[in-house]
C-alpha cells in the first residue's frame, strides 16, 4: 500500500485544481503484479519530487496498441476516441507514462485523431527533470553495480530515445556494459505488435530468451528495462537459465526509487 | 561503309534505351496500380534523405565491410559513366576518345584513374561473389535465395566482371597500337600480354573489347528491369518518398474514422439513408492483395535488392519462425509483376483466384511479427516491410476475423472492459491502495 495518497484527475478537478501532468499509468501498470510495483515506483519518485500529478484511475482505458498491432483498426480507434474524449474533458496537456507502447500511442497515433498532448516517456521525463533541478539522485546504492540496459523497440527505434534512460543510469553512478546489440540495432524482447497477448509461431527458440542470454553475457547484475512487457519478457528469460538468484530485471524508475530509498 | 560502324552503334544505343523504355514504364504502371498515398510534404527534407542514404550511402554504413566494398563499385558505376558518355560520343560521331583533346594532359590521369576504380571494383566484386558462394552468408541462402534469386545475383557479379575486363583490355590492347597516343596507369602492365599481336590484330581486338564493353553496358541495362539489380535507379525516388515519421507511427485509417465518429456522435441517425455515391466499389480494410497496398508499398518492393539485412535482424526470423522481411518484399514484387501480366494479357485484372495473403504469405509468417521495426531500421534504402505486413493484419483481422485465437480474447477483453487481460475496469486504481 503507498503511504501517500495518489491523487486522481477527478478528485483534482472537483477541488479546481489542475495537475501540471497526468500519469498515465497504462493497463500492464494497472493490473500485471510486477508492472504494478513500477507504477508504484514511479508513484513514489512523482510524489517526491512534490510535483503536481493526477492518474486517471477508473477513467483510463487501454489506448489500443495491441488492437492495432493485431490488425483491429477499429477498436484501436473506439478506445482512441474513448481515452481522447476524457483527457480532453479534463483539459489534459502534459502526459507521462512508464509503457513506450502507450507512449508511442499517445504521442505518435492521437493527434490526427483529436487528441494533441505533451507526451513523455517517464525516462524523457525524469531526465528533463534532472537537468531542470527538480529531481536529484545520488547515485550510492548503486554506485559501481554492473548493468546493462534494454532498449525497448517502442522508445528506441520507434521514437528514436536512446539517450535519456542512458542519462538517468548515469547518475546512478552504474557501471553501463552495453549488448552487442543495443539502441538502434537493439533486439526486441519478443512482446510487441501484440505477441504479448499470443503463443510464438514454431521456431528454433524463443525471443526473450535471447535477448536475455545477450543481457547476462554482459556479466550484468541487473537488467534494466524502461517498458512493463520488456520487464516480464526478460525476468521470464532470466528464470529459463535459472539464474532469478544472480540477475535482478528493473525497471529505470526502480533503480531510481531504490537509490533514493523512496 | 565507313560509316557502317556509326549506323550500328546508333541502332544498337537506340533499341537499348527503346526497350529499356518500355520496360521501365511498365514497371512504373504497376506501381501505379497501388493505392494513393501522400508523400509530397516536405520536399526539403525528402531530397535530404535521399542525398544521404542513396546517394550519401549513409545506412550501408552500419555494416563496414559490406558497406565498404559496396561504396567501391558505387563510386566506380557513377565516375566510369563519364568514360561511358566518352563511349557513346565515339560511337555516334566515329571519333576516337573524343574528350581527349578537350582535356589535354588531364585526360591521361582521368583514364588512370578509372583504370584503379575498375581494379578496386574487380577486386570488390570477387570478394561479393566469395561471401555468397564460397564463404555462404547466412543472409544471402535463406529459403527465399534460392532459385533466379540466387542466379541473379551472381550474373550481375559476372557481368560486372566482364564490363571492368573488357575497358581495362582496351585500352592495354591500344597501348601497343605503333601509333600509340595513349598510356594508363593500369593498362600499361596489361600490354605487354597483347604485344605478340600484329598491328591489325591489336586494333582488332581493341575494337572487339570496345564493343563488349559497350555493348555489354547496353545488356546490363536492360537486365536491371528483370533484376533485383534495379535499386541501382530505385533507390533515389525510394529514399525521397520514404516514411519520414516516427517509425512507431502507424497510418490510422481515414474511413474507420469516419464510422467511429458516426458511432461516437448521439446525434447521428443510425437510419439515415446512405450517401448518394453508393456506386463506389466498398473499400477493403487492409490489404488481401499487392494492388490493395500503396504506390509506396509496390515502390518499396521493386526496389529491394534482396540483401537480407532485414531478414539477419528480424528477431522472429533471429529465432526460426518462417518470417522473413525480405520475402515479404520478394512476394510483394513478384504478386505485382503477375497481377501487371494479367492485366497486360487481359486488359484489365480478370481474377486469377490468387492473393498476395494465402498464396504468396502465409498466415504464420503474417503473425510472427514483433513489429520492431528493426527490419525498418536494418535497409540501407528506407524499404518499410511493416508497412506492409500491419496492412495484411488489417485484413486479415477485419475482413477475414482470421487472427489467431489468443488475440481475438486479447480483443475481445480491451472492448469490454478497456484492458487486454479480463480484469474489472473498475479496479484500474487498485493498485494504490494494494
């Protein structure tokens, strides 16, 4: 249970006042019991920085990636329009979310549906926060810990980030041993365009079990991930080698809620 | 008769550029046959991307030693064209290296150093033909390699191989001319090869390579329509009309969002009579065949020259499925090139009971996609296979309800209750207090 109070957007409206940014907490951060302790990291890092934040709690739906990606036009355009009608009823400016997919969604599909906000992944964020003095970390428990990190494809090739979760890890005082394959060329984790939710087709081995066999071989400690499915994907590829005990799978606002003991 | 060599040369440059002609413009009508789609904002930026990944050869780059070599016969194609142009002025006028006097005492430097640009490109070409037949690249005998794939792109090495052997002999065969004007760097080690013939036989087979040469570039010419080899002239329109969004962008469609406003407006009267343009043929969601797909889909394909950088990133095809971005292209081009047949015998398209989805592409390889969009990231000129893939999804999920199982209860659970999984949308908040 968070020991502060995580204000939504309705309570803030009812009182007159207007959150300078929505967290969008997407549906993996709502329900997936390990994307949830991100969201309650992120929670965590928001409420300390004493920044002025609403969830959409009950009033958020899914944005409609995974209809998309598996052919449903039309439904990803109904929970559009659904998720477009309440943000813009609040007035909504300035979004940040801890999934790329709801981030790529958001920034990327909505406008020439109606809907046109500041859209940040929390990596873009945080770090715009740094830089502003908003949020400092020092980098302690951290400080020398071999890890590395994966690009997730919605944030890095598909919006072109590979700097800002780069920027944050540096704080942290980690020791950064990069993949083989990392930013633009990058492997995907094996959960997007909807193989989420879907068994593989037939093949010679799975996905996610590569790219964390190319996380481990960098002898990192902790793997870190800016996206829930990455997450998942990754801890599951970490347990095929039974090695759960040695290598931790984070996520960015993780290793920053920890660092800062929040 | 002295002006028979002229006349040949005139009909030969001319039936070249006819045929070639004719070619083209039906490669160009059936791109034509694919849907519109607007790539005309932002010229600026269009003919910047062009500059650098076609003709800067940026994203080749990313792999040095392809990138490289491939930089050599680039370079060698685009700077030997000058001495082709000298070729075609000789051969029109009846002159002999007309340029010579133009350029006074640069033109033997000029030559020189075409001569080292055709070794570096021999040299090149040999080192291709090595990693596809001896050393077997992974990427170069995928399932999709063989057959005409794979015999094509060896003869474009041979042809290459003949072209830069016929130029270097001609001029080594004129270096032992007794009237020899002329000598070049490279050349000039080839002579003495040739110095046993006579006076007669020396301009004989300079005359013969001259030819080769020549008549060899004509050959090539119109060898590249039927080639992959055509990204050569493809790759610049392809780079300037290419996607210049964010990759993760995808086109949301115009129609759907007509109805779901008319769905999502109380006003709306759902028994209104239907607008008077009932003619119109009803529009297909997505994309079942290569003429469903748009001009920049069938441009793409066309101007894939099968590398398989695509095909060596893909973390489906990384992993054994069947998925292969590269074959997505292959069968995208060769469906267009039989739907133009068909219309070309016909008319117009009489149905041949085929489709791009069923026949060419699989539903497994359609639904192995991670939409990475590292297939995207991987070509060297901007070809977008996940375009073309999420079109064939539209379709297939929309049209045919044929997505496989698991995604119709993801589906059917995000219209519900607003999530993938089947959870409560009122416990969305739960979470805080858990």
């Amino acid at each position: 249970m968070t020991t502060f109070q995580v204000p939504t957007l309705a309570q803030m409206t009812a009182e007159g006042k207007a959150p300078e940014v929505l967290f969008w907490v997407g549906c993996a951060g709502s329900f997936d019991d390990r994307a949830k302790k991100i969201t309650k990291a992120m929670a965590k890092i928001l409420h300390h920085t004493g920044i002025s934040y609403a969830v959409l709690g009950t009033e958020e739906g899914c944005t409609g990636d995974p209809a998309k990606r598996a052919g449903n036009e039309f439904l990803f355009q109904m929970q559009a329009m659904m998720n477009i009608q309440v943000l813009n009823g609040y007035e909504v400016k300035h979004i940040v979310t801890t999934c790329p997919h709801c981030f790529n969604t958001l920034k990327n599909e909505y406008p020439e549906l109606g809907g046109n906000y500041h859209v940040e992944h929390h990596s873009q964020f945080l770090n715009r926060l740094l830089k502003e003095g908003r949020l400092k970390i020092e980098g302690g428990s951290f400080k020398g810990k071999k890890i590395t990190f994966h690009d997730p494809c919605y944030l890095g090739r598909a919006n072109d980030e590979y700097e800002a979760p780069r920027a944050l890890l540096e704080k942290l005082d980690v020791s950064l041993k990069e993949m083989r394959r990392c930013k633009q060329n990058g492997l995907c984790c094996g959960a997007g365009g909807s193989q989420m939710f879907k068994e593989a087709e037939k093949g010679t081995a799975e996905i996610n079990h590569v790219r964390a066999d190319e996380a481990m071989e960098t002898g990192a400690e902790i793997v870190v991930a800016g996206c829930p499915f990455c997450n998942t994907m990754l801890t599951d590829g970490v347990k095929n080698r039974e090695k759960e005990d040695q290598v931790q799978v984070l996520d960015l606002a993780e290793m920053i809620a920890l660092a800062e003991d929040l | 008769m002295t002006y028979l060599p002229n006349i040949l040369f005139i009909a030969a440059l001319a039936t070249a550029i006819a045929v070639f002609a004719r070619k083209a413009g039906r490669i160009r009508k059936n791109i034509g046959l694919g849907k519109d789609t607007d790539r005309s904002d932002r010229p600026s930026d269009r003919l910047q991307n062009m500059l650098r990944v076609a003709f800067g050869q940026s994203k080749m780059q990313a792999r040095p030693v392809a990138g490289a070599l491939h930089f050599i016969v680039y370079v060698s194609f685009l700077i030997i064209n000058i001495e082709v142009l000298e070729i075609i002025v000789d051969g029109i006028f009846g002159t002999h290296r007309a340029f010579a006097p133009f350029l006074g005492k640069a033109y033997a430097p000029i030559i020189s150093a075409f001569e080292v640009l055709a070794v570096l490109t021999v040299i090149a070409v040999l080192i291709f033909w090595w990693r596809r037949n001896v050393s077997k690249l992974d990427r170069f005998h995928k399932p999709e390699m063989k057959g005409w794939a794979f015999t094509d792109a060896n003869n474009i090495l041979y042809i290459e191989l003949v072209l830069m052997f016929a130029f270097l002999n001609m001029n080594a065969l004129e270096a032992n001319f007794s009237d020899a004007h002329h000598s070049f760097l490279i050349s000039q080690y080839i002579a003495p090869l040739w110095s046993g013939a006579s006076e007669w036989g020396l301009h004989f087979g300079e005359r013969l390579f001259w030819w080769v040469h020549i008549l060899g570039i004509f050959a090539f010419l119109n060898y590249l329509p039927y080639s992959k080899h055509f990204h050569i002239i493809l790759a610049f329109p392809n780079t300037y009309y290419a996607n210049l969004e964010a990759k993760g962008r995808f086109e949301n469609n115009a129609t759907v969002t007509k109805e779901v406003a008319m769905m999502m407006d109380p006003t709306a009267d759902p028994f209104a009579a239907p607008a008077a343009d009932t003619d119109a043929p009803i529009e297909r969601f997505g994309a079942k065949d290569a003429n469903d797909l748009s001009w920049a889909n069938l441009l793409n394909a066309y101007t894939c020259t099968e590398c398989g950088r695509c095909t060596s990133e893909c973390p489906a095809n990384l992993t054994g499925k069947k998925l292969s971005p590269r074959k997505i292209m292959m069968d995208t081009r060769d469906r267009i090139e039989e739907i133009g047949v068909n219309i070309a015998a016909n008319g117009s398209f009489v149905d041949d009971g085929r489709s791009l989805l069923g026949d060419y592409i699989t539903n497994e390889e359609l639904w192995a996609c991670t939409s990475c969009n590292a297939c995207v990231q991987a070509c060297p000129v901007d070809i977008d296979p996940l375009n073309i893939i999420m079109k064939l999804r539209n379709f297939a999920t929309m049209e045919e309800s044929s997505a496989p199982g698991a995604l119709n209860a993801m589906m059917t659970n995000v219209e519900n209750n607003g999530a993938p999984w089947p959870f409560n949308q009122m416990d969305r908040a739960n979470w805080i207090n858990e």
